[in-house]
C-alpha cells in the first residue's frame, strides 16, 4: 500500500512538472502537442504490444476514442498556449476550474444527478480565477485559453471512465494518443496559419525536455498511476489529485521565480481557489468515512 501512494504521488508531481516543461520547450503550443503525442504514442504501442495489453476494439469504438483524444490533444494545445500568454502559475490555477466544468458537465453527459456542492465549490474557483483576471490585466489571454483548456480537460476523463468498462486502460489511453496524433495532424496547417511557429523542429535542448515530457510524464506517470489505482480508492487518487496545480505552482516559483512577477490579485484569487479546494478535501474525507462506517455497521 505504501509503495502505491508513493507511486500515485510520483505520477501527480510529474503531472505537474509538465507545466514547467511547457515553459522549457521553445515550440509553438501546437508543435509541442504534436510532438508529445508522436513520441508518447509511439513508445505505448511498442511497450503495450510487447506485453500484450493492446485489445481488439471495434471500428465504432476506434472512431469514438479517436474523436475524445482530439479533445484531449486540443486540452494540451490550449494548456501550453495558456503558459505562453501568462506563466505556468496562471495556467495551473486555471486548471483548477477542470473541477467545477466536470460537476458541470457529467450530469448532462451521464444523465445523473447533479452535485451541488462540487457546483459550488467550482464556482468559488471560477470566483478566485475572475479576481486575478480583473486584478492583472496582463494574463486576460492566458486565462482565457486556460479556460478553454479546463473545459477540455473536463470532458475527455467522463467519456474515459465509459470506454473503460468495455477496455483495458493500456488499450484506451494508446488508441486515444494515437487518434489524437492524427487528428491533431489534419488540424495544425490550419491552427500554424493563423498562429505561425517561429520554428517547426525543436532545438537540442527542446528536444531532451520533450522526450522528458513524453516519457517520464506521459508514459512513467501513466505506467505509475495506473499500478497506484490496483492498490488504492478512488477516493485517495481524487484527494491526491487536487495537489497537481499546487505541486506545479511550487515548482514555477522555485525554478522560474514567477512570485516576483505576479501581483496582489494572483495572491488573493488563488487564496479563494485554495479555500475551495481545502472544502473538497474536507467533503471528500467525509464522505469516504461516512461510506467506511456504514461498510462496517459502525
């Protein structure tokens, strides 16, 4: 048990490395979508052969995967996208409103129940996230696409959990990298048109901090979460989550000194994002116990 937490919280802190490799990476944001879903894709179809965890799926099935992983690699184009406009920390806290689109969007999606508080709870999010884009007018760009981006976010996790009960998660994640890849290759004269690259093939050091991305926070952290979820709840991998923005923030201070560059309302917005997501963490643990105690008869 202990050894799978560690491995969760791996995989969650490499989850939140990826928005200092975004910054790191002197690509256009497409560009370097592109590149991590070739490299990643690539690497799972030969380690996921080799071990034979690729299951047959059907045409039907290929077609609605592939269409979810294009929203998956337009979630990445607009997350990096974000991080250009603005920074890595504005980008991060903007991932915090994935939580408030997903009580927004499943119901209507799943045709279940809405979740009140976790409505609530997204909109004191999208409260903190509106502070810091009244506060600081530089970032209106990057927190607009970062918007974009936690809309995206959203969405692809809802229609995973469905693919999963038909499929193996080795089988699904490869078919959607792949779909995304091609689909994102049919996409990128377009978006390259109006948003032209100032250069198409990565530099050296790029190039080194891209197979880092693709291969230690896409395939590792992918291989690692995955080994986590045999050994722990989905409670704990929920309650784990919530520290990505926060493991990225930390980090972007710590590497790139971003605290000296945001003023007062990045501090007082994310205070009210943390304040959100503190509740969550306290509703979650409450929730879990009282499902424990009822298993028990206590």
């Amino acid at each position: 048990m202990k050894k799978a937490f560690f491995q969760l919280h791996i995989a969650v802190f490499l989850a939140g490395f990826t928005g200092i490799l975004g910054r790191l990476i002197q690509l256009n944001e497409g560009l370097l979508v592109w590149y991590r879903l070739l490299i990643s894709a690539a690497t799972m179809w030969g380690l996921y052969l080799f071990l034979g965890r690729i299951q047959r799926i059907s045409f039907t099935e290929l077609l609605k995967i592939t269409g979810v992983g294009f929203i998956a690699a337009l979630h990445w184009v607009t997350f990096y996208g974000a991080i250009k406009y603005a920074n890595v920390s504005v980008a991060l806290v903007c991932f915090s409103a994935v939580g408030f689109f997903t009580a927004l969007f499943e119901p209507v999606i799943l045709k279940k129940p809405w979740n009140k508080s976790d409505l609530l709870l997204g909109l004191l999010v999208i409260g903190g996230i509106f502070i810091i884009f009244q506060f600081d007018t530089r970032f209106k760009t990057g927190i607009l696409t970062g918007l974009l981006s936690a809309v995206l976010g959203s969405l692809f996790p809802i229609y995973n959990r469905q693919f999963l009960k038909r499929m193996n998660v080795e089988t699904l994640i490869t078919y959607e990298l792949t779909g995304g890849l091609v689909l994102l290759t049919l996409f990128l004269p377009l978006y390259l048109h109006y948003l032209p690259a100032a250069a198409w093939f990565p530099d050296a050091p790029s190039l080194g901090w891209l197979l880092v991305l693709s291969w230690v926070c896409s395939v590792l952290a992918f291989q690692l979460s995955s080994n986590a979820l045999k050994h722990v709840t989905a409670f704990t991998v929920n309650l784990t989550y919530n520290l990505e923005p926060v493991y990225g923030i930390v980090l972007a201070f710590l590497i790139f000194g971003e605290n000296k560059y945001l003023g007062t309302g990045f501090y007082i917005g994310f205070g009210v994002i943390a304040i959100a997501l503190v509740i969550h963490l306290v509703l979650l643990i409450r929730t879990e116990t009282r499902l424990v105690s009822g298993a028990t008869g206590a």
